[in-house]
C-alpha cells in the first residue's frame, strides 16, 4: 500500500538525489519538475550571493573514453588560484561534483581551497566533473551519450588531470608525483576525494572528504532519521503526527476518506499516491540546505517548521468532511501555499508533480536537461531512479549497481592521509558512529593516520568561508584551522621522488 511512509522511504531510496550543490537553488530534487516549481516560487527568499572574484577558465583535453580508445576528446573546464602559490608548495583541487564548475568560485576565493592554499603556499583549482557545466563530452543527455558518465571515467580524467596537466600561467611541471596534490571535494565530490586517495595513491598525496557519501544505498533511510533525531523535536513532533495520520487515511478501506486527505492537501487532482507520499515528503529534503552562512544557505526548514506550529491537540474539522490533527492542517496549508498554488492551469497536477504520469517530460534528452546527470549517476551506481528508456549501446540496470562503490571501503574506507570530515546534523552522515564530543578532536599532531573528525554542522559545512576568517563561527574556525594543520602536518612527509 502506498502511503507517506512508503513514499518517504522510496524517496529515501532516491535520498541520493537530494545530493545538495553548493548554490542552494541547483540542489536536484526528486523530482525534475519541482526544479520548474522551485524557479517559480522559492521556499525561502532567495537570499544574494555575494560578488566573488573572478578566477579566468582554463581546459584540459581529455578523451571521451579512457578505456576504449574512440578517437574522441572533450575539454575539462578548470580554475586558477596562484595568489598564494610558492615554487615546491602543493596543488589543492576542489572536486566541482554534480554541477557546474563556476559555481565553486567562492570556495576557491574564500573558502577551504583559499585557506588551505594560504596556509601551504599552495595552488588553488576547481576541477570541473565530466558532463558538468561545460565540461560536456556528447551532443546530447541520451541513454547511449550518458554511457561514459561513471565514477571510472570521472576518476581517470582527475588522475590524467593530475599526471599530464601544464598550466599556462605557471611555469614548471607541477603534476604528480614531483608535486603534492591534496585531493578535496564535498558529498558526491567527497566521495570521489575519498576513491581518488585509494584508486590513485602515487598522484593523490592526501585527501578530504568532506561529507563524503562513500556508502552507496538503495534504501538510504538514515537520511529522514538523521533529520529525525537533529531538526528542532517540536518540528519532528508535528511531522510525524502528520505522517502517522496520513498514513492512516490514505490507507483508509473508503475511498472517500483517501481523496478526502489529498484534497486537505490540495491534490485531489494528483492521480498516484506515490507522488502525493513523494511531495509531501519534499519540505524536510531542505534540511541540508541549511548552512552557517546565511549568504550559502536557506531558511527554508526553518520557515517549514514555523508553518507547523508548536504541537497542541487541537482538531480542525475540514471542508472536506474529515477530521484531521491541527499539525496535519497547518502541514497542508504549507504545501498548498509553497507547492500547489503554483501549479497553475493549463498544467495539470499530475504534470506539476507526477513522476508516474509526467513521462514525456522524462524523456527529453536535450542538453537544456541537466537534471538527467545526476540523476543517471544515481541509476547505474548510487541509488534507484527510472527515467532511462534503454539506448542501442546501454541500458541502465533495473537496480543500479552499488557494489564497485562500496567495493572501494563504504563506510570503512580508510587510508592514510585521508581525511573524513562530517557534520553531526548532516542527513548523508549515513553510519558514522556516534559523534565524539566535538571539543575532544585529536590533536594534530596524532592525525597523521586515517582519522574522521565530527563537527557540528549540516552538509560540508567546511567548504565555504567568509573574506574575513574571524567572522566565522567558532566550530566553523576551528574546523578550518583543524584542516590546515593536518595538512600541513601531511606535506611534512611529502618527498618528491628522485628524478631519474
Ligand atoms: C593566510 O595565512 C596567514 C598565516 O599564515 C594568516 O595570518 C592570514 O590570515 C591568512 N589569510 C587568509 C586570507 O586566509
Ligand atoms: C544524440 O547524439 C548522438 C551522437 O551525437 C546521435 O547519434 C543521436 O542521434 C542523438 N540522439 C538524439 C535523440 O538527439
Ligand atoms: C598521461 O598522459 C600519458 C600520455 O598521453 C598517458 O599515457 C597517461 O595514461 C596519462 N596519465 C594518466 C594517469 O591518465
Ligand atoms: C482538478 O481537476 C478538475 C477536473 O479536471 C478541474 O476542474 C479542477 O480545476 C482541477 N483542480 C485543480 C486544483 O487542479
Ligand atoms: C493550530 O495551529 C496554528 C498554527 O500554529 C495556530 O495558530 C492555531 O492556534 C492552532 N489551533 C488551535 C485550536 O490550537
Ligand atoms: C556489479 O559490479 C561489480 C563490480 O564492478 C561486478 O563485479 C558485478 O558483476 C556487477 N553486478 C551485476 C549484477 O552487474
């Protein structure tokens, strides 16, 4: 039977998805046609971005295929920070992930790139992923032109990258080994941080995963307990009377009662309870959109909660003849002012936010959909997702095949030189053991080896910084401060291997 429950969970099937990029508005949802909502009528306000500086793009060529040799190449779009750059100081690349790479420009002006680079003398980059932005190999988003878009390709190009790169306004050969690269990215990016460390070893000297998602699930329940155990308790209070409830009328033996509950919510229009499970799940993916830095992140969770009200035990008898709980009403009311109202005429709800019955709108393949990339990603390697009709040269497997990822360590991975950095609210936590108090992080000089630190913050809280560094928060300083350290304490080790 489907009911919220159920659609929370498939949903959580697809929590993957949810994978968060820096710019709060690019995160990919569920659903590809709440980007089209979302763009229309944002949660929260929009708050601006500040004007960073301007790094110049540089390319790389890399080949279509690294194992097959086709002939092709496509050009790797990557940025440039020499401000702090010293002959014999290390190279710091930001994974860019899931989205285009311009968009990490305020990391490699003030956030951990910068201060990392500050710290050791060394080479900022932002690294563009394949098939991202404009590191775009194909003609188009088909089946058959996704095929080369996996973690395989994508960790062969950052080790080309690494081993053949010359940059045009640096001279000397600053690849690996004879240099140190340090190896950082968040979420999915953290995830590749981590691989590269393994994969790689003789080019990637050290590595930061910062949130990194290196377990790959097809239930991935621990994302909504997560929420559950950190979000504000009168919050969660009222999001599960609500649950409860719904679950309970819209598995009611009358089929009165379950058109009844869609119609409190302003769906009765909404043809699969699936999707009405699937939207009304949708408010609390906000939760890792909530960053210390009110210019990075949103207060869209917060504003949801507000809706909710503190819990009490009032009743409201609805227009549509059922009583619900006072929580389950003001949750309705949130969805009927953020979601449904937007969705206008001549769409229909089921065009708005049916991912049963929005079919044509999945296959568009043009390369206007972006939504298809990471969302293909999640299909053949990290998590469920359909929207692939087979091509001629691959067919996405009917459940994606997590077993290469999780080959590479899942939540033990572990190597030296390796650093695992996570956010004790974050909802991609996943099994980290129970967070250490967090003033009792090791001391540098004893984390040398494999370690985690657990800090407290949401999703790679750590990424972003502010111009003036004493303006951070206090953990955010101290976890920037943490990192300098330890890789400082790395680049101690580091040798160059003697020329032959
Ligand atoms: C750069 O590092 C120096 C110390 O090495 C520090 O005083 C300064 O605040 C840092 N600047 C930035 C922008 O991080
Ligand atoms: C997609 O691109 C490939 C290769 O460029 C081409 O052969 C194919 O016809 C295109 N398909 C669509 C649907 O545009
Ligand atoms: C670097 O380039 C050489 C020459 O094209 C190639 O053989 C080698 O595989 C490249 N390195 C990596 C790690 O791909
Ligand atoms: C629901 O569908 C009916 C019949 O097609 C239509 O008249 C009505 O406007 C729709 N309501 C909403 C809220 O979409
Ligand atoms: C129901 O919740 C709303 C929002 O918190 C609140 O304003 C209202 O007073 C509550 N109703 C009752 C009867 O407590
Ligand atoms: C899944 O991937 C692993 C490792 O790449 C491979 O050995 C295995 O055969 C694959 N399983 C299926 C069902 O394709």
């Amino acid at each position: 039977m489907p009911s919220l429950k159920s659609g929370l969970m498939s949903l959580s099937t697809c929590a993957l998805l949810l994978l968060q990029l820096v710019a709060t508005e690019a995160r990919i949802p569920l659903n590809p046609q709440h980007v089209k909502l979302r763009a229309r009528s944002q949660a929260a306000p929009a708050v601006a971005k500040r004007q960073g500086t301007t790094f110049p793009v540089h390319t790389f060529t890399q080949p279509l295929d690294h194992f097959v040799d086709t002939g092709f190449t496509f050009e790797q779009r990557y940025w440039l920070n020499d401000r702090h750059y010293k002959p014999g100081g290390p190279v710091i690349v930001f994974e860019a992930g899931e989205g285009p790479g311009d968009e990490r420009m305020p990391i490699l002006d003030t956030g951990i790139v910068d201060i990392l680079a500050n710290a050791t003398n060394g080479l900022g980059i932002v690294l563009e992923h394949r098939y991202y932005g404009e590191s775009v190999p194909v003609q188009n988003f088909t089946t058959d032109s996704l095929r080369w878009l996996n973690n395989e390709q994508a960790a062969a190009d950052s080790a080309n990258f690494i081993d053949n790169v010359t940059f045009p306004t640096i001279p000397g050969d600053l690849t690996a080994p004879g240099t140190a690269w340090i190896y950082y990215g968040g979420s999915y990016g953290g995830a590749r941080a981590a691989h590269m460390r393994g994969l790689y070893p003789h080019l990637v000297f050290g590595a930061i995963s910062s949130s990194g998602v290196v377990h790959a699930t097809l239930d991935d329940w621990r994302y909504f307990d997560i929420i559950r155990q950190y979000a504000p308790a009168h919050c969660i209070a009222q999001v599960e009377k609500t649950i409860f409830e719904v679950d309970r009328l819209i598995t009611s033996p009358s089929a009165k009662t379950r058109k009844a509950i869609k119609a409190v919510f302003g769906l009765q229009n909404l043809t699969y309870d699936p999707d009405f499970a699937s939207l009304l799940s949708d408010p609390l993916s906000a939760w890792q959109d909530n960053n210390w830095d009110p210019a990075v992140g949103s207060t869209a969770f917060a504003q949801f909660c507000d809706a909710l009200g503190p819990p009490d035990h009032a009743t409201v008898h609805t227009e549509q003849g059922i009583t619900v709980s006072n929580a389950t009403f003001n949750y309705a009311k949130y969805i009927k002012s953020q979601y449904v109202a937007s969705c206008t005429p001549p769409q229909t709800q089921d065009e708005c936010f049916g991912t049963i019955t929005a079919k044509d709108f999945y296959l568009q393949t043009d390369l206007s959909q972006t939504w298809r990339l990471w969302s293909f990603q999640v299909c053949t390697q990290w998590g469920f997702f359909m929207a692939y009709p087979p091509g001629h040269f691959f067919k996405v497997p009917a459940e994606p095949n997590i077993t290469a990822v999780n080959s590479l360590g899942g939540y033990n991975i572990a190597y030296d030189r390796l650093a695992i950095i996570d956010g004790q609210w974050d909802p991609w936590r996943g099994d980290t053991p129970h967070s250490p108090d967090p003033a009792a992080h090791p001391r540098p000089d004893t984390i040398i080896r494999p370690f985690k630190l657990i800090f407290q913050g949401v999703h790679h809280y750590d990424e972003n910084g502010l111009a003036d560094h004493s303006k951070e928060p206090p953990q955010i300083r101290a976890i920037h401060e943490q990192e300098v350290e330890f890789v400082k304490a790395w680049l101690k080790d580091f040798k160059p291997p003697c020329k032959p």
